[in-house]
C-alpha cells in the first residue's frame, strides 16, 4: 500500500464560475485507521452541483468548506484496513470522504456495497444520493398520478435523467429540459414523450404549450431561471414543484430577477416546496431496493460521464456548470 495519500483541497474561494485554480493537490502521509473504525483506498469520487454552495465561503444547511480544508463529496472505496468486526479487508462500501486517495473513516458513517446487485460507482448515481434525490423528490413532493404531465429541467443530469424514467413507471407524460441536440436525443431515448433544446427551443412558453397540450401537473425543477418562470404560467390548477437545484443561478453574482412568481402561485393554487434529500436518510434502504429492482427489470436506464484520475476532479466540478455531463459525472480514482 502507498504511504502518501494524495488528497484536493479547496485553495481559494471561487467568485463566479469556479476555476482549476481554486483547487491544489497535496501529498501527505496515509491517515491511521483508528479503533473501530476503517481505512479505505478510493475507487470513486462524486461531484455534485450542490458543492458550489459548500465552497461559498458562506453557510448554507451546511458548513462550508475551509480554504485549505479536503474538498468533500461522496465517495466509494475499498477497505484496506479494518478495525471494526464488521467489515473485513476486501469489502466495498460508500460514504462521505471526498477527494483523495485514502481515508480512515468511522465504520458507522460508511454504508457496504453489493458489487453483484449492479456496479459500484451507482451507490453514487442512481442508487446513490442522485437517485434517491429522484426518488423521494418526485413520489413524496410532486406525488404524481398516472395520466398527469410532469416536466423536468436539466432531465439530461444524474437526478433529472431519472425523475422522467420514474415519471414514465408511474404512468405519465415525460418531458425533459437539455442542453445539447444530442442531449435531448438522449433524454427521449431514455422513454421521455418530449424534450426541448433550452439553448435553440424558444420561447420556453410556447414550446412548452405544444409538448404540454394538458398543462403541466408537476415540475421538478434543478435548474431554475428563465426555464422556471415559463413552466409556472403553463402548471394547471393544484399542480405541484418540487424545488431540487437552482444550477442555472450558483455562479450568478447579479441576481439577475425574472418575473416574481407569486401571481401564478396564488391564481393555480400551486404547491411550491424546496427540499433536500436528507429528508428521508431513514427510508433510502426502502429507496434503494425499489430503483434496483426497476434497473434489474430494464426500466430503469443510467449513464455516467466518467473522468479519470483524481487529478481531474476539479475539471469534473466545473464541467457540471458547462453542461459537459450526460447522466451522473464520476471520477475514477
């Protein structure tokens, strides 16, 4: 085993669009495994949307990360050393380490994985946080019904690739916001009814009116911005957003202000309600064996944008705000 670990930390707090330079690789000795608790090597490293706001300088629903503190993300790895009865050399498991080589860990904070219910950089897409943010995000805040339209932004990501998979198991009407021609192909590939270009496809309102003739009963927004605004005047009376991601705006430093949303809230009686997926960290093994037995059915699809080596965490991070990733983006360490 290596007796240095490389690790990223966070170098500068970005202004703006994150840069590589915000970022610095370190080598310092391999961590101790502590009593009762693991030292695992990485084998993949997860990088979320969601991490612009921990490296604001500022508090959110969490701390943010410290200049010269490891970026931190969602990790999978194998146990190199054991201190815990529980786990033994050899053995897989997911958790919060983030980015760098080795990591000593309590064996209460990690979770195993089963590298023969499917492969194991999935505990960090679609039977990970990604797919249970879909997951509850739509069942238990949109609670769509069959024969009801559901619409969802950037539905070429990680979350959004899977709320439209879901919607479709649950017997609606699929249609996805993306970015690319390519993108768009791919998220109607994937059983989306329709899908737009946010970049060509204008204006959203009248496009949406065309792929929508019901209206829209739920939107399950990650995006937010100009998209948002036209799909609030097309939700139908008693319709439901469920508020996920604002990606368009993280980098955003003018606050740019759209139409105010309250009229449409208040004429359609709409149920607006942001949530974060920590929500229902009691019920993710009950998440977890529904989206595995719709991926072992086939009617459940993923794709994964990998980068390789953890040196190209940092580029991974910044491609999410440059729309470079189809599905979850991972980076193979």
């Amino acid at each position: 085993m290596a007796d240095r670990n490389r690790r990223i930390v966070l170098a500068a707090v970005p202004v703006g669009m994150p840069r590589e330079e915000d970022f610095r690789m370190e080598e310092v000795a391999v961590p101790v495994c502590a009593a009762n608790g693991l030292l695992v090597r990485t084998k993949w490293v997860s990088v979320d949307p969601y991490l612009r706001g921990r490296i604001s300088g500022v508090r959110s629903y969490v701390a943010p990360i410290a200049v010269g503190a490891v970026m931190e993300s969602g990790a999978v790895g194998e146990v190199v050393a054991s201190q815990d009865p529980a786990f033994q050399r050899g053995d897989i498991v997911s958790g919060f380490w983030g980015w760098q080589e080795f990591d000593a860990v309590e064996a209460a904070k990690v979770q195993r994985v089963d590298p023969r219910e499917a492969p194991v950089s999935t505990a960090l897409g679609i039977l990970g946080m990604p797919g249970m943010t879909a997951y509850f995000g739509l069942t238990e805040v949109c609670a769509p019904k069959a024969g009801e339209t559901v619409v969802v932004s950037g539905a070429a990501g990680a979350v959004g690739s899977a709320v439209g998979q879901i919607a479709k198991i649950l017997g609606c009407r699929a249609v996805g916001m993306a970015g690319t021609v390519a993108k768009v192909n791919h998220v109607k590939s994937l059983g989306f009814d329709d899908a737009l270009n946010y970049r060509t496809d204008k204006p959203y309102k009248d496009v949406l009116a065309r792929m929508c003739p019901k209206g829209i009963d739920c939107y399950f927004d990650n995006v937010g911005g100009e998209f948002t605004d036209a799909v609030l005047g097309l939700m139908n009376v008693r319709g439901r957003v469920a508020i996920c991601g604002q990606i368009s705006q993280y980098n955003d430093r003018s606050l740019d202000v759209g139409p105010r949303p309250f009229t449409p809230m208040l004429v359609k009686q709409l149920r607006v309600e942001g949530f974060l997926v920590s929500r229902w960290a009691g019920r993710f093994g009950e998440g977890r064996e529904q989206m595995a037995g719709w991926l072992k059915q086939g009617r459940l699809r993923y794709e994964e944008t990998v980068y390789e080596g953890l040196e190209s965490a940092p580029r991974a991070f910044i491609g999410l705000f440059l729309g470079e990733n189809t599905g979850k983006a991972l980076v193979s360490v």
